[in-house]
C-alpha cells in the first residue's frame, strides 16, 4: 500500500510540471495586444507616483496619453484602457489596479452604460479571455473567472483555470516564441507611454471635414443597462471608500457624435446621481477647442493617432488641474521627475521620428 501510494505522490510530482509547461506551451499569446505587459509595467510603477489611472475602451485607450498631462501640468498617470468593451472587467481591472496604486483620479469613458451586447463572455468571448490571460495576479484573475461563470452559467470553468484545455488545437500553430516561459510580455511594448496606444500614424480612409452637422440628430436617448451599470456603480463606491475622485469622460468620437450628443444628457443624470465629474469631449466646440482635424489628429474617425492624443492629454490636464486643485506638479518631484522626463523624451523621439519617416516615404 506505502508502494502505491509513493507512486501516486511521484506521478503527482512529475505531472505538475509537465502540466504547467505544455500549458505554457498552449497559451494563445494576444500578439497584437499589450494588456499583460502594461498591468504588469503598471505593477513597476514606484508606490504613490501615480495621480490618474483609465480606465475604458480602445478611444480611451487613444485619447489619453499620461506623459503628456505630465508635461503641460505636471499630472502623472497610466492608461489601462483596453480594445473592446465589458464593464465587468473593467471593475476586475480597477480591482487590479487598487492593489498597487491609490491615484487621486480615476477617469473611465463608461461606455457599456447604455449597451449590454458584450456584458455576457457567451456573446464576446474575446475581452474576456484578452483581460484573463492579461492579468497577472492570480487571485484577481480567480475572482474574475468566477464572476464570468457566476453571470454565464454555460462557461465551462476548467477552460478558463486551465487554457491548455480551450487552446489544445493550437498544436499546428506553435512557434519558437510559444516555448518561450514570459509568455505574454511582448517585446513591442513601450514602457514609456504609460499604457497609451499613442500611435504616429496618419488617417486611414478619407477624411472628411468635422462640422457641426455631425452632432444633428432626432434619435431618442438610450436607456441605462443595469447590468453593467452594477459593475461601475461597485467601482465608484470603492473609489469613494479610497478617496478617490471618479471623473466621467467621453473622448472627442467624432464617428458617433451624434449618438452622444443624445445619450450624454442621461450620462450626465447617472454621474450627477453617483458624485461623478462628468468631461464631455464629444461636442464641436471641445474638438475646436483642441484645434483637432480628422486629416491630421485621427487615426480613423473614432479613434485619436499620437497627435491628436496630444491635443487631447493638454486639454485634459488643463481641465483637470482647474476642477482638482490637489493634485501635485510631479515635474517637482525628484523621486519620480527623472524617470518621467526620460520617459517623455522616449515619447517625443518616438513620434518625431515616426513623422520624419512618413515625411521621406511621402515626398
């Protein structure tokens, strides 16, 4: 009996680390996605250095770039934003984040209040598995797992604990970088936009000339999902419990302006309701205001490029050292201030050097 069971004890012992390799080897790698590089670069930052923390979508994502606040005001920050959207992890996100950082300012675009289509991962499975396999806290990541099989009873969770059983058909598929143990920080990560998409590139499309005819419409306001609205109204309690401000933003979207100028309104009624400060950047005379055109600042028509990220990061530092009158110039600080102007200058070289490149390609 001591025999068989010495056995299972050795079976046990070798079949864990040959598990954890092939599932290793199995784990599908998000190559066009930065989410677990930037959580785990965010987890680098030194303890209190970090004043504004996004959270949202891919137009927050290419909205706000932290280094640039950092220079017009002084304002640090990082954006967690993401690709797609899902208002559940979105909380599991600012879950993540509390554990390393207490900003004074969390900013969130809000953008499932008034759609549920991604809420369940049945219907968008991909957000969901990008911010699972993109967290690296095991326990949050556990939590998030159980809230997914909690809210879509048909989930299977051993896929989720265990990916090697939702990728097993990636046998045909392996290349030299899956036996490669860090398997998701890629080595196109760039540290020093703070988790910013900050892309020099040039519109992609014809671009057409932003009018106030783009904000016209006679559509009727949406009504708030209260599915998703559960998931926010969790993260403003807890940002209320770590005295953090909230602050509710909507990105100069040009290529839904006319959806917003409607539901912002009721947007207005909800942040009013919760003590959110809401910042509308949707409106003609914000994108005049930042001198912003579709030809030069946008990448397509919902999503800023590097320079109209810019425009965009100065209005908000702007804005946002005006209503919150707390927050520190961190260019002051000699404990953080080297790192951030290194970071800035990286920032600088990256899209000037973009630009000379397009410059000669286009002569």
């Amino acid at each position: 009996m001591k025999r068989f069971w010495l056995k299972v004890i050795i079976f046990i012992l070798l079949f864990i680390p040959v598990f954890l390799y092939v599932q290793n080897v199995l784990h599908y790698r998000w190559p066009d996605d930065d989410t677990y590089a930037k959580s785990v670069d965010f987890t680098r930052q030194p303890a209190d250095s970090v004043d504004v923390v996004a959270f949202g979508t891919s137009e927050m994502y290419a909205a706000y770039t932290p280094v640039v606040t950092y220079e017009e005001k002084g304002i640090t920050g990082y954006n967690l934003a993401v690709e797609n959207r899902s208002a559940i992890t979105t909380y599991y996100q600012f879950q993540f984040m509390l554990k390393h950082q207490k900003p004074k300012i969390v900013i969130c675009d809000f953008a499932c209040l008034f759609d549920d289509e991604y809420a369940l991962p049945s219907v968008s499975e991909t957000i969901y598995r990008r911010i699972v396999d993109g967290t690296p806290d095991p326990a949050i990541r556990l939590k998030l797992i159980r809230e997914i099989c909690r809210v879509d009873p048909g989930q299977d969770p051993v896929s989720w604990l265990f990916p090697v059983f939702r990728y097993h058909s990636m046998w045909n598929e392996i290349t030299a970088d899956n036996f490669k143990w860090d398997k998701h920080e890629a080595i196109t990560f760039e540290p020093f936009k703070k988790g910013a998409e900050a892309m020099p590139v040039h519109f992609d499309g014809e671009p057409y000339e932003i009018t106030p005819a783009l904000w016209e419409t006679d559509r009727s306001p949406d009504e708030l999902k209260e599915f998703s609205m559960h998931y926010y109204d969790m993260m403003i309690a807890e940002c209320k419990e770590n005295g953090i401000a909230v602050v509710g933003l909507l990105t100069p979207k040009v290529s839904d302006a006319a959806v917003y100028q409607t539901n912002y309104p009721v947007m207005q009624s909800y942040f009013d309701s919760r003590g959110v400060t809401g910042l509308n950047y949707n409106t003609y005379e914000q994108i005049e205001r930042m001198g912003l055109s579709m030809e030069e600042d946008y990448m397509d028509a919902a999503h800023l490029n590097a320079r109209g990220s810019e425009k965009f990061s100065r209005a908000l530092a702007a804005d946002l050292k005006a209503i919150f009158h707390d927050l520190p110039d961190r260019r002051e600080d000699a404990r953080i201030s080297p790192s951030w102007d290194a970071d800035l200058k990286s920032y600088h070289d990256m899209v000037e050097g973009a630009e000379a490149e397009y410059d000669q390609e286009h002569r």
